[in-house]
C-alpha cells in the first residue's frame, strides 16, 4: 500500500512528474507567447515587423519604443493615459466599495420600511450589465456636463449590485451578539461600523479591490463614448485610438509597447495583494 | 449597585405572546439566577432587561427609574453573552477598553481600569492577545473583564458558561459567583443549569412558558415548590409524580395505595415524592419493580416501575448497592412530612399542615 501512496496524484514522482510539468510548461506556452510577441514587437524597428517573418526574439529599439510611447504616443503620450485610467480604476473600485460597504450595512443592520424593496432593487440591476443602460447613462452624464471629466469616467460605473451583495453575506455572518455587545458597550450605529464592521470586512475588501480594480482598468466602452478629449483617454481604449484610420500605417513598436504598459498596473495589484486577495475569497475570518 | 424591578413584564412576538407578564423585586447586590427549559423565555426576559429586545407591556425598573425607552448602554448594565462576543480583530485590552472609549473615557484612566480587571481575572499576561489565541476559559474571563470595566449597576449574564466544558464550567462557576460576591453587583444570570441554578443563586426564578413558576431560593424551591414544575425541574434526579385523591391526610393513589401526607387538601391531586426521600421499608406502601441500577458511587439510583400501577418510578438511595439488580422487587415508604401536594386542576401546591 506504501508505493499506492506514493504514486498518488500529490507526491507523483519520475515520469509522471515530468509528464505534469510538461503539461503545465505547455499550458504557460500557450498563455504567454501572444505576450511575448507584443513585448518582442515594442523592441524593434518598424521595419522589423512588417518584413516578413516576424522576429520571437527582442531587437535592440526597445528603450526608445518605450519612450516615444511614453512621452509621444500617437494621439497623447502613454503617461497621461496610464494616469487616467489609474484615476478611473481607483476611482471606480474605491467608489465601489464604499458604497457597497454602506448599503449593505443599511440593509442588514436597519430595519426600515421597504428594507426588502431596496435590496431588490439593487439586486435586480445585477442582470443590466453597462451596455443595457449605456444610452440613458450616456443622456444623463451629458445633461450633468461630465463628458470628458473624470466624474464622468467615475460616477455612473459606481453603484455595485455584486459588492452590496457580497457585503450583505459578509454581514450576515457576524454572529448578532457582536452588534448587541456594541450596543451594551455604547457604540452608536456608525461607530459599530467604523470600529467592528470595517475592520473585520477589511480582507473582503482587499479581495473586492483587486477584482474591481481590474474591471474598472479593463473598461472600454463607457471611456470610448464619453471621452472625446484625447487628454482623456484611457489606456485601454487609448490602444485602439492609436489604430490609424484610411491607409496609414500603424506605428506597431509603439503600440505594442502601450499593450504591454497597459498590462503592468494590473498585474502589480493582483501580484501585491494576492495574499490578502485569496484570504479575502477563502475565510471570513470571523 | 442598583436594584431591578419587573412589573408585570411582557413580551410578543409578531402577535405571540412569549412573556406573560412577570413581577420580581431584585435588591441590591443580589445574585438571581433565572432558570428554566430551553424556549421557556429566560433569555427573551434577561435581553427585556438589557434593552435588546423592546417591552411589549409592563416597566423594568433599575434603581427606581424606569429604564423601558432607555437605549442599552444608558441602562448602566453590562451583559456576558453564550458565545462571549469578543471583538475578533481587537486584543484583550481593546476589547476590555472599547466601552470606555467611546464613553470618552481619558486614556490613563481606561489603562488604569482595564489593569485592574485584568489583574482581577488573572489576565494581564493575555492584555495583547487576540480572542483567537485564547482558550474558552479565558475567552470567558475576558468577556467577564468587558463587563467589569465598566462598573455597572447590573450584571447580566447570558448562559456564560454553556460553552466550556464540564470541568472548567465548575470553576466558572465559583469565579463568577465570588467575584459577584466580592464586587456586591446586582446580577441576573441566565441558565438551564440547575445545578449551576442551586448553587450559585441567592435567589432564583423558575420560568416556564413565559410564566415565572416560582421566585425564591435555591432550598425554597427545593423544600417548598409553588408548583408542579418547579418542583420536578429543580432536583435530580427529578421528582416522582402521581395522580392521587387526597383525603383525610392520605393520599390514594389510583392503584389503590395509601399514602399518609401532612395535608387538610381533599380532592384530585397530583404527589410529589422526591427520590432521595423514598427510604428502603419492609413494611412500605409503595411496591417498586425495579429495571436498572445505576450506581454514581455516593449513591444509586434505582429506575422502576411502581409494581401497583405501572408508573415510572426513581429511587436514590445513599451508599452502594450492587446486590440491587434488574428485576427485583423492594419495598419503600416515605415521611408523610416530605409529601408534596398538588392541586391537579392548578399544578399549584397545596399547603401543608405544618406550614
């Protein structure tokens, strides 16, 4: 029975320890060659990539790729766009959490008429995705003056039916006396939030943060429509404005390296806070 | 040091009511252990007066003033909880400190008090540990530490001690009641414990279905019982009961058995005899056929039927006895002074000739 144990699917050893890795060596392959062509073709010449074949190894332009990108771009230097988008990310995600944050806390911790009301209410805007309500949006956002603004970027992206959700379960499952000791000790309502409720949410909100973090640095449509501006374009719209319209060609090196620029802000939240991030998703950590 | 009052307290749910109506004088320093079934209300009517729950009807009066439309933390109360409600992210300290705090307490004086209490329940080496890190024991002091700080009028303790285990509980119990003593707090302490009930009380009420059975001391309602209830949830093992016709100081029961009892009351009646009063009699009234010994060392405890009627019968009787097996047949009687009388329509007691 030892040598059943051994060969089990944990502790596998020798060849079928090979074959797992060759596995996974072929899955990072495929995941990252697509990668590696973009971040090969910002370190090369114009020329290199339109001749064919195209190069997998990096050229020697990459340094002044990334500098042109950054401090010319094609329409508006990488640098502005990159700050818009953290703007927006930021913007979006922290919007997001602190009005989940309290939402959830009315509807779970106050009983009010219409408590259930509001609750599907807010549920229910879960089945709209952006798209749906885009043109509303859109009539509203423009009758505020907000196009080309930041608040424009920000404000109609905030409301989170999924975040007052999953804040509304985190609550539920704080044990009831812990709010009524908060009461006995004297704590009115907002300080059992800031002081209990905030705390003890903090590594759902990390995990909260990295998701909408994402979403608010992948958004694309909502920034394509209201931003004429291109001082306000973010990167990842910004990366299609850059494809020329009519003949010209495109300036692939410097494109190619927004794509990989564009990746980088990402992959810093998740690869920073993955600890915290899968705590958040795994515990509740009563 | 306060004292609570409860006027005819009642509490609905939804259109149920669950509390009907319960009037008890609680006097300074008192320690009132309120007992009883699961569901029959204690800890609806211990949260009533912590202000948790709202008063349907009646006034809960602490010091004289009544607290009914007074938020929690304005009741000069402070409550212990079955699961402790530790603040999980706070250390000891900070969730001793926390009532302090927000009462805009200076910070030398909440170092100063909490030091205190911790010293008290022996915590100071815990004073920077999260609850997570400590056992149930000391989950338990710090929740009582919580409480201290504060120096409340009242104490109100929510089945503290239901979740540690047989042995700690037994220590608990003796902490909890010689701090109590020693502090000269008034508190109401919730069990289903009667063990807990009798020995830490000084006086204690037996509720049952919203109804308070009995209020008294623990060997008042040991030795006198108001009621049927009380009578057979206080003691163990619990008390024996028959229907009986009551006449004439004797007690027959449907089997025809006499039994003599201390009583003018004529009519139905339902009997009282507690096991360790039932005494091994060659010549007793009482036939039991008996089905199981269990021997606990001090004494045993015989599990029969009466040989007459069939009803189930305890016998406790003090010392060991392994000659008693299944199926043997032994004879007992009882002093007609240790008979209990109820009235069958009421449940109530019926007072005895001596009393």
């Amino acid at each position: 029975m030892a040598t059943a144990d051994k060969s089990g699917m944990v502790e596998s050893s020798g060849r079928k320890l090979w074959l797992t890795h060759l596995l996974m060596i072929i899955g990072v392959f495929f995941v990252f060659f697509p990668i590696w062509l973009a971040f090969v073709a910002s370190t090369v010449t114009q020329a290199d990539i339109v001749s064919p074949p195209m190069p997998v190894w990096p050229g020697g332009q990459m340094l002044e790729n990334y500098k042109r990108a950054l401090f010319a771009g094609v329409n508006v230097p990488v640098t502005t766009m990159l700050l818009n988008s953290l703007i927006m990310a930021i913007g979006i995600a922290a919007g997001k959490i602190i009005i989940s944050l309290l939402s959830a806390f009315a509807i779970v911790y106050f009983r009010f008429p219409g408590r259930n009301v509001f609750f599907w209410m807010i549920f229910i805007t879960l089945m709209l995705p952006v798209e749906v309500r885009i043109v509303p949006t859109y009539e509203v956002v423009a009758g505020f003056g907000m196009l080309n603004s930041y608040s424009g970027l920000i404000f109609p992206l905030i409301a989170s039916a999924t975040a007052t959700f999953l804040f509304r379960q985190f609550y539920l499952t704080i044990p009831d006396e812990l709010a009524e000791a908060a009461r006995v000790d004297g704590a009115r309502p907002m300080q059992f939030f800031f002081d209990i409720v905030l705390p003890m949410s903090r590594t759902n909100i990390a995990a909260l943060f990295v998701i909408l973090f994402i979403y608010g640095w992948n958004q694309y449509l909502w920034p394509l429509l209201i931003t004429t501006d291109p001082e306000m374009n973010t990167i990842v719209m910004g990366i299609k404005q850059m494809f020329p319209s009519g003949d010209d060609t495109a300036d692939w090196p410097v494109i190619m390296a927004t794509s990989i620029l564009a990746m980088i802000p990402p992959v810093i939240v998740v690869v920073s806070m993955q600890k915290l991030f899968i705590r958040g998703l795994m515990d509740s950590e009563k | 040091m306060a004292t609570v009052e409860l006027i005819d307290v009642r509490k609905s749910f939804s259109g149920t009511e669950v509390i009907h109506g319960i009037d008890a004088q609680i006097e300074d320093g008192e320690f009132i252990v309120i007992v009883g079934p699961s569901g029959c209300g204690k800890s609806t009517l211990l949260r009533l007066v912590a202000g948790l729950e709202t008063i349907s009807q009646g006034e809960v009066h602490i010091n004289g003033s009544r607290v009914n439309d007074l938020e929690p933390m304005d009741r000069d109360i402070a409550m212990v909880f079955q699961n402790y409600a530790l603040y999980p992210h706070m250390s000891v300290r900070q969730n001793m400190a926390y009532s302090l705090k927000i009462a805009g307490v200076s910070r030398p004086e909440i170092n100063k008090k909490v030091e205190e209490a911790a010293e008290l329940l022996e915590l100071q080496d815990y004073l920077n540990r999260k609850p997570k890190q400590l056992s149930g024991g000391q989950r338990q002091r710090v929740a009582m530490g919580r409480a201290i700080v504060r120096e409340p009028s009242v104490f109100l303790f929510d089945e503290p001690l239901s979740n540690l285990d047989a042995k700690l509980r037994v220590q608990m119990r003796l902490e909890i009641k010689e701090l109590q003593t020693r502090l000269g707090i008034t508190s109401l302490y919730v069990t289903h414990d009667q063990v807990e009930a009798m020995t830490m009380a000084d006086r204690m009420i037996v509720m049952n279905e919203g109804v308070a059975e009995q209020i008294g001391t623990p060997l008042e309602v040991y030795q006198k019982p108001h009621t049927l209830f009380a009578a057979q949830f206080i003691g163990s093992p619990s008390m024996n009961a028959f229907d009986a016709t009551v006449k004439g100081g004797e007690a027959v029961l449907e089997s025809g058995v006499r039994i003599r009892c201390n009583c003018s009351f004529e009519g139905e009646a339902v009997i009282g005899l507690r096991p360790e009063h039932l005494i091994a009699d060659e010549n007793g009234p009482l036939r039991v056929n008996i089905h199981l010994a269990e021997p606990l060392g001090a004494n045993t405890l015989l599990h029969g039927r009466l040989s007459q009627s069939r009803d189930p019968v305890i016998v406790s009787m003090a010392g060991v006895h392994s000659a008693l097996g299944t199926e043997q047949n032994m004879r007992v009687s009882i002093s007609p002074d240790n008979v209990h009388v109820f009235d069958k329509a009421t449940s109530q007691r019926v007072a005895s000739l001596k009393a």
